[in-house]
C-alpha cells in the first residue's frame, strides 16, 4: 500500500481557513513537513515590535491534528487575553523546571561587577569555591522556584557554627543568586522567580580580636629579618600608604617617580589563572599615585641597583625561579611569615601593614578624604579646585611617614639624607642655570 495523504495533498495547500493557516513545505509536489502559522497579535507587536508577523511550528507530515489543536490553543489564548510569546512560554516551563545546580553555571558566567566590568579571576574562583563545598552539595537538585527560607534557615544549620565566615560567604552566593533570579532578563524577559524569597540575613562575621597596628620599629625589625631581595616589599607596603600585596608583587622599575617621588600603582598580581600573572588592581579605584617619602628615595634607588634589572617593564620583586615574572604573594608571606615572628610580632599579617600604615596617617591628621585616595579604597570625586591643596597635603602626610622610617640616626640614615641632599643641590643648580639662560635671552630681545 501506497503512504497515506495528508487531506491538505487533496484540498491544496491551505488547509487551516477559520483561524491560520497549515500548509505543505517546502511544496506540495514533494512535501516534507507541515507548518502551521498565525498572525501575531497586535497588541503584542505593540509591545514587543521585534516580534515576527506571524507565530509558527512545524509538524510531521502525518500531525495535522496535532497541528490543528496548536492553532486552537492559541486562537482561544488570544481571545481570551492570555497570549504570550512562545519564548516567554518556555522561559517559564523551564523557569518552573530549573534547579539551582543548573542556574548556578549560567549566573556565574554573566556575574560582573557593580560598575559592569568582568569579574576578577580570583572573585570568580572564590565563588565556585564556596559554591562547591557549601552551596551546591545542598541546593544543586532543589528548584529555585521552591527554595523558601525556612529551607535556606534549614541549610545554614548544617553548616559549622564554629566557622562564621564560611556561613557568611556561602551565605552570600545563596543570596546572589536568588536576588539575580527574581530580577527581569537584560532583554526584558521575566524573572526566573516570582519574587526573592529571603526575608533575613547572616551577619558579616568580625575579627575576634582588633588588629593592632605596627610601630615603626617592629616595621623596621621585620624589614631587616626579610631576605635582601624581598625586604623593600615591607617598607613599600607602610610607607607609601598602604600598599596591597598584589599592588607590591606587580610593582616595576618604571612605576617610580624618583624626580617627583611618586608611585603609580597600575596592576595588581593575579594567582589564580597560571596563564595571567598580572590585571587590573583590585577596583578601578585603586588605579592611582602615591607619594614616596623623601626617607625612603635613596634606599630605594639603592634597592633597585642591587637587585632589580635595569628596564622599566623589569619586576622589582621577581619569581624565585623565573626572573621574568612577577613574585607570588605566597613567597613574599612565606618569608615575611618567619620574619614576623623574629620581630615578636607573629600575629601581624602582611595585610595589616596597610592597616598600620592608614592608621598612622590618620594619626597625623590626614582627613577621610586624604585616607580614600591614599589606600584607593572607593571613588573620590574631588572637585578640580580642590586638587593642588590635596597634592600638598599628601606631600606632608609622605613627609610624616618617612620620619617614621628613619626616625633614629645611624650612619646609614644620614648618608641617606646627605645624598638626597646633594640629588636635590644638583637639581636646583641644574634649574638655576637654565633660568641663567632664560634671562639672558629675555635680556637680548629688549
């Protein structure tokens, strides 16, 4: 026996006349397929212009029924108000299907930051950490759409309630995730949840025990327990205002501005892609120029001639085994670990000299302000007319704190003095001259 014909082979190739059409593609002599069709609703298109004129499906040849009962359907939607675009229809099934194990890869991928550029690799990394370990083992089979939170209070307590930080951070990715699910899509779809279902938080967890500051002369002991080719990473982290140890271990040669004693700080280390050493620091606020303290400039130069190449691109603090990368900050903890201890202070992080180091800024009278461009905490819109007095007062602060730095005499510090002395004799004598040259030429043109 031959193939049966669907009836619209008989009657021609429109077969759905009250409401749509169904026709034979890609022809009616040699049909492969049905498709059937209907005009998109006005009122929709008003909405959304982008939508097509016409909404179809395709179907098998021998499924004209069912192609005629999918043009019912949506007949009787549209009569009764209810239609809504097939994409919008099955980004709710899915929504009502959709697990946070399955959310989770899609969330990470489109996460930025707040100003809307990429995460760093290190938050990324953070969060899948957390995710993995705290997170997922609990939520990955569970439907957003059916996470409450008696379910997340029920969650927390099986996490350790000796560790408040793990509760806090883990906390934090359950939280993400459920506020960018109840939000509309960037193209306006609707949210994946009817609502963020959370109704409290986890307090964010404080250090048991305040951190108390570095005097000047534990900074110095700890300078002098540290190897020679990685000590400067200490009076670097204090003394010009709080270095990070990602913004130390990306410092180069050409990042020092010796005639205008000034630091920029431009990238930070990377540690958590093997493939990237260096990006952006940590915000784009801390993309600026700190100011060296006169104290500090020839122990510096001094630094850089016993232990840095001679090119501006080259690290001032290298790789242990490959000097044309950057220092991990792993190797500079390690060994500032051991001279910590040497120095009677085994509970100083590395961190806490930048701690120390704001600290004794405000110490001296450094204002809010003043302490936001020094550390690059957040953004500072300093008014233009503002900006000459801020100079010279971070120009003081920088004074300050070198008086820290070399605050008892020895020979070297006042050799020290002595050559930053006759650097800054030569260059008066050497502006003093070319204004000689200025007022002999002003006096030949009268």
């Amino acid at each position: 026996m031959g193939q049966r014909v669907p009836h619209a082979q008989k009657r021609g190739t429109d077969m759905g006349r009250r409401f749509g059409s169904i026709k034979l593609r890609p022809n009616k002599h040699t049909p492969r397929y049905l498709s059937a069709s209907y005009p998109t609703p006005i009122e929709a298109r008003e909405l959304d212009p982008t939508l097509p004129e016409r909404q179809s499906r395709n179907f098998p040849l021998t499924a004209e029924v069912e192609a005629r009962a999918w043009l019912e359907a949506a007949r009787k939607k549209i009569d009764a108000g209810a239609w809504q675009p097939d994409h919008d229809v099955k980004r709710r099934e899915r929504a009502s299907a959709l697990t946070f194990g399955e959310y989770f890869p899609e969330w990470l991928a489109a996460r930025t930051r707040s100003d809307g550029t990429p995460l760093r690799a290190s938050s990324r990394s953070r969060l899948e950490r957390d995710a993995a370990n705290h997170v997922l083992p609990y939520f990955a089979h569970i439907r957003l759409a059916d996470i409450t939170q008696s379910m997340v209070d029920r969650w927390l307590a099986t996490l350790p309630s000796d560790q408040p930080y793990v509760r806090a951070h883990a906390y934090k990715v359950v939280r993400a995730v459920l506020r960018t699910a109840s939000k509309p899509g960037d193209d306006g779809e609707p949210p994946l949840i009817p609502a963020y279902p959370l109704t409290r938080g986890v307090a964010t967890p404080k250090r048991e025990t305040a951190t108390v500051p570095a005097t000047p002369q534990e900074v110095h002991a700890i300078y002098k327990a540290m190897p020679p080719e990685y000590r400067m990473s200490v009076y670097l982290a204090v003394f010009c205002d709080g270095l990070r140890i990602g913004e130390v271990c990306a410092l180069q040669r050409g990042d020092i501005d010796f005639e205008h004693r000034i630091l920029h700080i431009r990238r930070g280390r990377l540690t958590e892609d093997p493939t990237t050493k260096v990006g952006p620091p940590k915000t784009a606020n801390s993309i600026r120029d700190v100011k060296i303290p006169p104290q500090l400039i020839q122990p510096l130069r001094d630094f850089l001639d016993d232990h840095v190449d001679e090119d501006d691109d080259a690290w001032l603090f290298h790789g242990v085994r490959d000097h044309t990368q950057p220092v991990h900050p792993n190797t500079i903890r390690i060994h500032f670990d051991q001279a910590r201890r040497k120095a009677g202070r085994p509970d100083l992080r590395f961190h806490d000299l930048r701690h120390s180091a704001l600290t004794w800024l405000a110490a001296e009278g450094a204002t809010l302000k003043e302490l936001m461009e020094s550390a690059g905490h957040s953004d500072v819109s300093a008014a233009i007319r503002y900006q000459h007095a801020v100079d010279a007062r971070r120009e003081t602060l920088a004074e300050k704190m070198g008086e820290k730095l070399l605050a008892d005499d020895t020979p070297e510090t006042v050799m020290a003095r002595i050559r930053d002395i006759d650097r800054r004799i030569a260059e008066l004598e050497s502006l003093k001259a070319n204004e000689k040259l200025l007022l002999q030429k002003l006096m030949q043109d009268v």
